[in-house]
C-alpha cells in the first residue's frame, strides 16, 4: 500500500525555512533546537564578496565655499547680528550687517582649516580599519571556523597595532602622514582580496 505524500509549507522568512526536502524531518524530532546564531553564520559562510565595494584610491575631504553661501539667511546671522549692535551702539544699519556678515563668514570658514581636513581623514582612516576588519572576519567565516562576536575588535586591535608602530597615533598624525597610514591599509586590502580564502590574510590577523 502506497505511503501517504505530506506536504509542509514554511514560511521563507522562518528560521525553519532551510529545513525543506529530507532535512524537513527534523523538525519532528524531539529535542531539536534551532541555533539562530548558528543559521546567521551559514548566511555568512555563503554570502560572496560580490558586495564588497574596495576602499577608494583616495581619501576626500569636503571643502565649503561660504562665497556661495547668502550669510545674511543662515540662522545664526540674526544673532550676531544683535550682538553687534549692542557692542557698537551708533553704528549704522549697513555697517553693522556688513560686520555681522564678515563675522558669520569667518565662523563657517573654519571648516576649511587645516584642523577640519585632519579630522576628515582621520575618520576615513578609522573606518578603512573597521571595513578590512569585517572583510577578515568574512573570510575566516567563509572556512566554517565560528568566529566569536569579540573577534573583530581583536582584529582591529591587531591592524591598529600594527599601523600605531609604523606610522604613529592617528590622532597626533599630520596630513600627509594620514594619507601614508591610509595607503597601507588600501595595500592589505588588496592583498587580502587578490587571493582566495585566508591566502591573502596575514598570518599576525588570523
């Protein structure tokens, strides 16, 4: 006598959607748990590298030209503008938005400095350590090792180490200096994506 045909519909957004075909069994199986930590590092192993966009050739640095800028409708020119007055009673009305102005002028201009494009680069530099950190971290998943959650700070402990002692710190780095530590990150990137599997991650990162 033929076997009756069951048919289990699981919903493609269940954790038990990977349990189809033979494997659906298992779900009648006393005892067994589903690991959410498990499946989440399965979609890790089997996610590719197509998403992964390289670092740019470059760090870029966003420069505000205030000429362009109508001073006299940013918020706080209204307040400035007050504030002169009051500090140079008897001027006139021109003189005073003229002054109001200059002084708005100045104040947005700073991000212009020297001070505003380290910062810029610093952050870049940062998050360049942060992003091979993760393409590390899915390289090694990639191999079925269970990476703990603690790793990728270690992995980015490691880099900063290792950068720390042949550029110095980040946050006492000039320009230039950042530009060389940004460099060399862009080359372990590359070398870590020019090969397969864990051939391109140093042995010090592993």
């Amino acid at each position: 006598m033929p076997q009756p045909t069951c048919h289990v519909n699981v919903d493609t957004a269940s954790p038990m959607a990977e349990y189809v075909g033979p494997r659906v069994m298992e779900l009648f199986d006393e005892g067994v748990e589903i690991d959410e930590d498990e499946k989440q590092e399965r979609g890790d192993r089997e996610r590719s590298e197509d998403d992964y966009e390289p670092l740019p050739d470059r760090m870029s640095v966003v420069i505000v030209d205030v000429r362009l800028t109508d001073i006299r409708e940013e918020p706080m020119y209204k307040g400035v503008l007050e504030k002169v007055e009051r500090k140079l009673p008897g001027i006139t009305e021109e003189m005073a938005a003229k002054a109001a102005e200059d002084a708005v002028r100045e104040y947005l201009s700073r991000g212009n400095n020297e001070t505003s494009v380290i910062a810029q680069k610093q952050q870049q530099v940062n998050a360049a350590v942060t992003k091979i950190a993760g393409l590390i971290v899915r390289r090694i998943s990639a191999t079925g090792v269970r990476v703990e959650k603690t790793f990728v700070g270690d992995v980015k402990r490691r880099i900063n180490q290792k950068k720390k002692a042949l550029f110095g710190s980040v946050d006492a780095a000039t320009p230039d200096n950042l530009e060389k530590q940004y460099q060399w990150l862009r080359d372990l990137e590359k070398q870590i994506l020019l090969e397969h599997a864990l051939k391109g991650v140093p042995q010090w990162l592993r």
